[in-house]
C-alpha cells in the first residue's frame, strides 16, 4: 500500500501551527511529511517561509514514525553542497530511517536571493549532479575533496557527524532527461501531479535510467506531490485555490519568476478554468480518493498530498476518515 503523506507548506503556516498540524496528521494515519523549502512565499498571500532545515529538525523531535525530508532543497546556489551534505547527515543521524533528502535544480524565487547569475534550465542541472556527486562523496564518511569541478570547489575535508547508513538521495523532476539521469545515480524520484500519461513517461525515463545502472526500478521510491483544494463546499475549495494557490492555476514553468510580487501580478490573470486538468478543486472526498488512487495504481509509492486552504485541521480528519482508508494498493506496476 502506497504512503499518504502531508505536504508542509512551510510558505502558508508559521512553523509553529505546522509542526501541530503534522503531529496531527501522524496521529490519523498519514506516514510521512515533504517539507516545503522556500526563501519566499510563491504570493504574499501566503505570508510565510520559515527555514526547513531548523524546522525538520523540530519534526524529527516530536514526532515519532513519520518519514519526511525536504521537498525540496537546491544545493547549487543558496547553499554549497557540502553544507547540504553536513545538514542532511546529521538530521538523518538523529532520526535513523525516518529522513530523506529531496534535491532539485532550484527556482529563482528562493535562490536568486544570494544574487549572481541565475542560469538556463540546462546549466543547473548540470549544477545539479555536480553538487550530488559532492554530497555523495561525503556521506561515504571518508576524506573527500572537489577541486577539479566547473562550478563548485571544496578544500579536502570529511564529516565527522554520520548516521548509520547515508539518507536516500531523491531528485524532483518533470522531465525526461532528468528522470533517465535519476534513475541511474540517485535514489528516488519525486515529481508534481501532472497527467497519467506524463507520468508515466516520467516513471519509464526513471525505469530506463535504473535498468542502465543495473538497479531495479521497482524497489526505488518513487514520490508525487499533489495540490489540491477541499472544503465544505466547491464555491469555498475555489476561493481557497485562488486566494491562496494561484500558482497552481499557473499552466507554465515558474522556475524564473523572483519575487512573491510578481507572481501576485500574474496572479490577477489566473481563472478558476485554469485549474483544470492542474490541481482537483472539489468538496467531494470520494472524487480526491478516486484521484488519488489513480496514482497509486501508476506505481507511486509515496503521495504527498497539500490542501491549499487553511482548514488544515479538518482536511487532516476528514482525510484520515474518508479517504485513506479506503485507498487501494496498486492494480498494475509500473
């Protein structure tokens, strides 16, 4: 049976009212936590950004079987990947088993924040699997040194803080090429919700890249992250979605965009039509079942689900009552 997990949106809710809302969430039956890490808010709307890393280490700490990691964090820009490295090294040793670590190329929103050059799409992934190639190399334990790289050096060093074996690495993609290079070095996959037949040609990239690797694709975690909006009813779930999720009515990459005010300009422009076919805006639990369930039968092992209004609480029970419970384990593999 695939996970359902909680997507914490560290932009929305003080870090505070989050922790409380997944400690709810572990207490109704919801297995794991993906862990927004944002510099800024997408609009101002949503009002937060509380650093993840300080955050996941109070989750760590009041929770008690809960699996999470950040979903997800760029070790190109606003941090170096040794220090990525150091971070998730020691949360994974004071949270043996339970933690894991999302990369991605990163969004000029969070990441233009430390200026330069902010790079074409090719450029940070290359940054991309530069920096997982260090952070590999450290999570060995052994001395480890860069200095022979395009665009990170590191002096020769080890860490010294270890867990007893290294946290999975998964990769956040949405397309092809990335999911093929995924599937070979890394670990997991993590994806956003997007059509079956996108999904699939993602998951087959990623089977691809495995196979080339000699990995079996079928035991590589394999995690989807889903917005939606759920309320009493569909006028209130629609108000929710474009108060406070216009960017998930936004049919375009965002990766460029820097500022929450920009995105709010772009905001004015968004109509509840453009959610469709984007993100399920629906007071009826059994249709989010039935839309999840899709997924697990595409072969995801972990969904992480984020209801973007703020009824945290009551999406948190009435899920755990209505909806987990009556998920299936999946009807085909992938």
């Amino acid at each position: 049976m695939a996970l359902i997990g909680y997507a914490a949106a560290l932009e929305q809710f003080h870090p505070n009212d989050l922790l409380a809302y997944c400690q709810l969430a572990e207490q109704h039956g919801f297995g794991g936590v993906m862990a927004a890490d944002h510099f800024q808010p997408w609009v101002p709307q949503q009002g937060q950004s509380a650093f993840v890393w300080s955050w996941m280490a109070a989750l760590g700490a009041t929770t008690r079987t809960l699996t999470f990691g950040p979903g997800v964090t760029c070790p190109s820009f606003r941090y170096h990947p040794a220090v990525v490295a150091q971070a998730a090294a020691t949360q994974a040793a004071m949270t043996p088993g339970r933690f894991w670590l999302g990369l991605g190329s990163g969004e000029a929103l969070n990441e233009r924040v430390v200026g330069g050059v902010w790079p074409e799409p090719h450029i940070r992934l290359q940054m991309l699997q530069e920096a997982v190639g260090i952070i590999k190399k450290l999570f060995t334990g052994k001395v480890a040194r860069h200095d022979d790289g395009k665009y990170f050096t590191m002096e020769r060093v080890r860490l010294w803080t270890l867990p007893p074996t290294p946290p999975p690495i998964y990769i956040a993609t949405a397309g092809p090429v990335t999911a093929e290079w995924t599937g070979r070095e890394c670990d997991g996959i993590i994806t956003p919700g997007a059509s079956p037949d996108k999904l699939r040609m993602l998951l087959g990239k990623f089977e691809e890249g495995a196979r080339k690797a000699g990995k079996d694709a079928a035991r590589m975690p394999k995690l989807l992250q889903l917005h939606m909006s759920w309320a009493e009813t569909y006028e209130e779930a629609m108000k929710n979605a474009l108060t406070e999720w216009p960017n998930g009515g936004m049919p375009f990459p965002k990766q460029d965009i820097r500022s929450p005010e920009d995105f709010a300009e772009i905001a004015k422009l968004v109509r509840p039509e453009n959610f469709k076919n984007r993100m399920l805006i629906s007071p009826d639990l059994d249709e989010h079942r039935a839309y999840i369930q899709q997924f697990i039968d595409l072969g995801f092992d972990e969904i992480h689900v984020h209801n973007v209004g703020r009824n945290q609480e009551q999406f948190i029970k009435a899920f755990s009552e209505q909806v987990i419970p009556r998920l299936k384990a999946s009807r085909s593999a992938t």
